[in-house]
C-alpha cells in the first residue's frame, strides 16, 4: 500500500497553527475545487470575536496533481462545498460555534458572495461570543432528496464537548433561491441524554453525538448518522430519524445506536447508485486502548445503513514509529470524498512527519481511489 499523494497545503508546524475541516469538489468544467480551515487557538487567524474562521480555497486544473490558492473567506468555518444547479456553495459556520451562512460562487470558486443579512446567506444567527445558539458542524454531505436539500447541524450550549451538543437539521426547497433564510427550516433540536448509554457499555465521561451524515434509508426514510464519541467505547455511531421535511427528529435509544467502525471521528456517507450500497471513509480502531486512533483510514461498506464492513485499508502510517507512538503521533482524518466516474477521489486532514499529535494536522493532502466497485 502506497502512501502517495499530492499535497494541497502544508502548514508549518512552528506556526502552532493546523488545518482542519477539507470539502472536495469535482466542477462541471473538469476542475478540483478544495477547502479547508485553520485551528489552534491562540495563534490561528481569528475575527473580531478572537474566534477561529479563515477558510481557504484551492484550484486544481491538472486532475489534483498540483494545486492553487486562489481565495481566502473570512467568517466561514466547518464548511461544506456543493453544487447546485450551475453553482458552486459552501455551507457552513460563520466561526467556531457562530451562525449558519452560506455563500455561492458562479465563477468555479474564485469568487463568493457575502452573508451579510438574511437575503444573502445569514440563515441562522448565532449568539453573541460564546451565547446560545452555538452553531457547529463538519463538512458532511448536503443531500437533496424530494425536492429538498438537508444538511445536519449541532447547537451546543455550551460550546463544549458533551452532552450540551444537541442535534438539529436545516433544509431547504431545491428550487428556492439558497441565500434567502426565509426558505430554510431548521428542526428541533435534541441533546445528547447519557441516561441513554446501553447498560453492557462501558460508562463513558462526557457522551456526546455530533458532525451528522444526512443519508436516505432503503426503507425511504431520511437518517442523521452522527458520530459518537463515548470513550471507552469506540467504533460506534447514532441514528436520529429526520421527519416531516427536516422540521422534526427524533431518536430511539432502543434502536438507535449500532456498530460502526470508526464512529468516534467525523465520516462522510454517499450512496452509490450503480451497487446500492452507502460507502464511508473512516478511522476505524484497530487496538482498543488507542480510543483516539486516527492512524489508520479505510473503505467501509454497507447496504442497509445499520451493519458496515471493512473493505480495504487506504491509508496507514509508514513513518516507521511504535505503534504506540503512530497512534500519539499520525491522523489520516475528517476526510471528505466524491464520486468520479469509476473513481473515488478523497481529501485528508493529515497530521504525518512531523505533526505534535494526531488531531493538530500539519497537511490537507488529496488522494483519488481507483476503480472502487472492484474493491467493495
């Protein structure tokens, strides 16, 4: 298993600044279209709140071997590339736990409109600095399903891992103008219960559920797929149901938990019309001591959305360091991925050679998988 790639940004690690958050785009004239964000308070780039939210944006012409800066977006953060209708839009964050905006670029990402109000992409206001509503995400999937667009949102209140992250949806009609918040809905939005936790696991600090997938069931329903984080459990995910066109979920200890390699970080779901099967991108742990593993990246498959499998192993740490030290040291992470023809092409949060732990990423690399179906 080769570990080639080619390398969109590197950030040096004398900054104390790291890269977070890639979104990957095929664009209908044949370019790449990539972004990514910056953490790690308090030398990252940061707003008038002392807030994390830079976003930069990189063209590629040549299939992903070279790549180019051809923007920054202030106020735009854990954001998610899309296309929709001719355009290109990014949804997301204003800021570390800020409000939900949107913009959109009709000239292949080179430039972007602004969400200065209500009527050009300031959908959801967040609170003043730290002030409920706190809104958070990833750049997970916006799916349009029945003439709607959905994407999983979190409003943690407060802003901090745990149980205070409370799952919501916002959606839209397809054929409504997206920068206009009048045409948005968000649904309720439902913490995190501990008390929920199944009795033959073992007890977890801080249970929270976060960075949902938005996926349509075999059976036609729509399901947020969050991951889990209840160390000392691991490779677990949730399942809230999405209802009455995004204004109401709903979740069901009982039946809402399964197993999910990989379900303690942030994955991507899509579904593959040609093999009917959702296909994931994900850090599933291979040693259970390692709760945080992120050194590993595999294919995961599944044709009911409930049990996955492993396909195939993409990414592993060749650096030569302990495995002890690989797990502390290395993240192939919050990758985010695309169909392209018989291809998957994916792009990772890396933190590989020379990184000072696993989740401050020192690279966003991109990567494409060739002829996937032959590995599923």
């Amino acid at each position: 298993m080769s570990l080639t790639w080619s390398e969109v940004k590197y950030q040096p690690e004398r900054s104390k600044t790291f890269l977070g958050s890639p979104s990957i785009l095929r664009l209908h004239d044949g370019a790449l279209l990539a972004s990514h964000d910056y953490f790690g308070l308090p030398n990252c780039p940061r707003n008038h709140e002392d807030e994390e939210s830079l976003t930069s944006i990189y063209r590629s012409d040549d299939d992903g071997a070279t790549w180019t800066n051809i923007t920054h977006i202030m106020n735009c953060y854990w954001s998610s590339l899309f296309t929709h209708r001719g355009s290109v839009y990014i949804l997301g964050c204003s800021q570390q736990y800020g409000s939900i905006v949107i913009r959109r670029s009709d000239d292949g990402g080179f430039t972007w409109t602004h969400p200065a109000d209500g009527q050009s992409g300031l959908l959801f206001r967040g609170g003043p600095f730290r002030q409920a509503p706190n809104y958070h995400c990833a750049p997970v999937p916006v799916l349009e399903h029945d003439g709607r667009i959905y994407k999983a949102f979190e409003d943690a209140d407060p802003p901090v891992h745990g149980p205070s992250f409370h799952s919501c949806v916002v959606s839209a009609p397809s054929d409504a103008d997206l920068l206009d918040a009048a045409n948005w809905t968000i649904s309720n939005k439902i913490p995190f219960d501990p008390a929920w936790i199944p009795g033959d696991w073992e007890s977890p600090a801080r249970p929270c559920w976060l960075e949902g997938n938005i996926a349509r069931a075999p059976n036609g329903e729509l399901w947020n797929i969050l991951r889990l984080n209840a160390s000392p459990m691991v490779n677990r995910a949730a399942i809230v149901k999405v209802e009455d066109e995004g204004r109401r979920i709903s979740f069901d200890p009982a039946s809402g938990f399964i197993k999910f390699p990989g379900g303690g970080t942030k994955f991507t779901i899509r579904y593959d019309q040609r093999t009917g099967v959702y296909l994931t991108l994900v850090n599933n742990v291979t040693n259970p001591a390692w709760t945080r593993q992120r050194n590993i990246l595999s294919l995961s498959v599944s044709e009911d959305l409930i049990n996955w499998r492993i396909a195939q192993t993409l990414m592993r740490d060749r650096s030569g360091l302990r495995p002890e030290d690989s797990a502390r040291l290395t993240g192939f992470q919050y990758v985010d991925w695309q169909f392209d023809g018989d291809d998957i092409i994916y792009l990772v949060r890396a933190a590989y050679r020379g990184a000072i732990r696993y989740h401050d990423s020192n690279r966003i690399i991109f990567r494409t998988l060739k002829d996937f179906r032959a590995r599923l």
